[in-house]
C-alpha cells in the first residue's frame, strides 16, 4: 500500500482518547522527526516547525490528534465497569460496541452492554438507553477479577475498531477520523513541503484535547504565536438517509470542504476567499460546509493575542462521533493538495492583506 494509505491506518489504529493521547503522539512524533524540528507543549500537543525562505509569517496547521473514548469511573462488585464519557458520544450508537481499556498490565477488552431487550418494558424499548445505564463488561464475574486483570479508576477506553480499505477501493473506514485525517493532513502538507519552496515558517501542530474543550489549541498557540492559522478537520458528510442538504451539504467525493460558519469561529473572509481561488486556480474540487453546532480548534486559535485570522478546512466523513467513520480517499489527496499551494501564496504581503 502506498504512503498516505499507511500513515491513515496507523494514525487511526493508535489509541489516544482525550486527555490520554500518549500512544498516537508517539506515531505522530515519529513522522514529524524528518519533517521539522520537533518541540512540545506541557499537556501534550505536538508542534512541528519546517522553516521556509524567511522566519514570517507564521503559519499554523493545527489537526487534533485525540478521539472521543471514556474513562473507568467505578467497578461494580459483580465485575462491570462504569464509564465516564470523553467528548460527545450519542447514545444510540454505543451499544455493543468492542472496546480496549488502556492499563497498567496493558490492554483489556471489553463490550459496552446494558439491560437486554427481552427484560425492559414497552415503554422502555421505545426509549434509548441513557449511558448512566451502560456498563462496559469484560467476562469479568467479580471486581476482584476486573483489578486482577489490572484496571483502575482513571483508565482510559479507546473504541476497538481496525483500518479498513472498503469494497470500491476509495473509502476508508476506521475509527478517529475524527482528527486524525487532519493531522494526517498537517503531516502529508510537512511531506510536501520538503520539495520545493515556501514563503514563511510553517509550524504543524498535532493538538490534544479538543473533544473536551480545545485545549491544546489553547496551550499550542500560545507557543507558535502565529500569523495565520488553517485548521483540519473531519467535516460531516451530508451524503446520508435523513440529512437535508440545509442541515449538512458535504459528499463523499465532492473534494475538500472549506467552512463558512461553525459554531465558535467565522473564517477570516479574505483567507476563505483566498482558499476559493487557490482551488480554482489549481483546478482543485470543494465544498463549501458550515456546522451549525460543535466547535473546531480554530475557536482557540482565532482568539490568540490581538487575533489570528484563521480557516478551516476539511475532509467529509459519514458517522463521526461513533466506533467508525468512512472518508474518500480522493478528498483526502485533493485536500493536500490544496493545502500546499495556499502554503506557497502565505507570503508576509499575502498574510498582512488578510486583516487590513
């Protein structure tokens, strides 16, 4: 398989729920070491610095490298395990759904279960099953045999859901697209940049804990202090029974998308525009999407000192926020494609612009 095929797989079959991000920092760390000079922040957020033709301006690529998972809370005396959630999970669609609790003695597997169907009532059934009501179930029999097998309170729980390539050999299916196709970008976009020039310095950056607040985007900004951000991110494919267009218009297929509106940023206009025309330009595909509710890194970012202007710019995925998530690997390609020629028109005169 080829290199962003193998970089997708191992970046998404890396555990690192938020808070918890230890495993897939270490992959990300070992493509950043040939790429830039590699530095870190105290709650764990990656940056890579690749200096171009001059030191300014700074611009920053920010993908967060957490996914959404849980947390032990309590061992029940007969061996089941109660769970605190890490970031937004929807409850209908956690039921049976593998696990991997991350311990001291290594990984335990587990299944997010609850009362079975044949025991609720008619009312019951017609409800969803809150997550209070969830327990997650290791074939343990007593709390004994759960810390025996070496879980504590505090552990963390990853989804349990392997790389797949699917049937047309264009869509990937995986868990934690939601970020790691965008720090995969931010790594494809340092790839790119070693051949060739760019006007400016380029600071990538794999961020943790966004799903619980944008956190590292809060503590990694500080760091680069930048000129101009652009953000990456899984985008939500509208592509799917039951979304009307109004409510999510981006396809599998149909090409990067570039955000107009979510819920905690506005894109610099002039750097959206810039995107649009750079895309045209290079005969590149998009989309135009907004998220209407739910917030990127570039809420942080944006914020940062007097302002950074600042864009995000996405990758559409079906089922985010769930064990698994398919993208089109075209989207994915295109993606970088435009990322690295904006990289190239980001000169101190082209960033100066967008906030005059």
């Amino acid at each position: 398989m080829d290199f962003t095929f193998n970089l997708l797989k191992s970046l998404t079959e890396a555990n690192g729920v938020s808070g918890y991000e230890t495993q897939v920092r270490s992959v990300v760390r070992d493509y950043f070491k040939d790429l830039g000079e590699v530095s870190q922040d105290k709650i764990g957020s990656l940056i890579c610095k690749k200096v171009g033709l001059a030191d300014n301006p700074k611009v920053m690529l920010a993908g967060h490298m957490d996914e959404i998972g849980f947390m032990v809370k309590q061992i029940t005396k007969e061996g089941f395990i109660k769970f605190i959630p890490l970031g937004g999970w929807f409850d209908q669609v956690m039921l049976g759904h593998r696990v991997v609790i991350q311990t001291h003695k290594g990984e335990v597997v587990g299944v997010i279960g609850a009362k079975p169907p044949h025991l609720l009532s008619a009312e019951e059934r017609s409800k969803m099953t809150p997550k209070k009501d969830m327990y997650i179930d290791i074939g343990a029999t007593s709390q004994a045999e759960v810390e025996e097998a070496g879980v504590c309170l505090g552990d963390p729980i990853a989804p349990r859901a392997d790389f797949l390539a699917l049937a047309n050999g264009k869509t990937y299916l995986a868990k934690a697209f939601d970020d790691r196709v965008g720090v995969g970008l931010v790594i494809s976009a340092l790839q790119a940049m070693q051949e060739g020039s760019h006007p400016n310095t380029i600071y990538g950056t794999a961020t943790v804990m966004e799903e619980v607040g944008l956190r590292g985007a809060t503590t990694s900004v500080r760091m680069v202090n930048p000129d101009v951000a652009i953000v990456l991110e899984a985008d939500i494919a509208g592509d799917v029974p039951g979304i009307k267009p109004d409510e999510a218009s981006s396809k599998l297929g149909g090409g990067p998308t570039l955000c107009i509106y979510e819920a905690r940023t506005i894109p610099n206009a002039k750097l959206r525009d810039l995107a649009i025309e750079t895309a045209k330009a290079e005969g590149i595909p998009y989309q135009i999407s907004f998220v209407e509710a739910g917030g990127t890194d570039a809420g942080a970012i944006h914020l940062h000192g007097i302002g950074v202007p600042s864009l995000v710019l996405g990758v559409a995925a079906r089922h985010i926020h769930s064990h698994s998530s398919i993208i089109h690997r075209s989207d994915y390609d295109d993606a970088v494609r435009l990322l690295s020629a904006l990289l190239r028109r980001l000169d101190a005169k082209t960033v100066t612009s967008l906030t005059e």
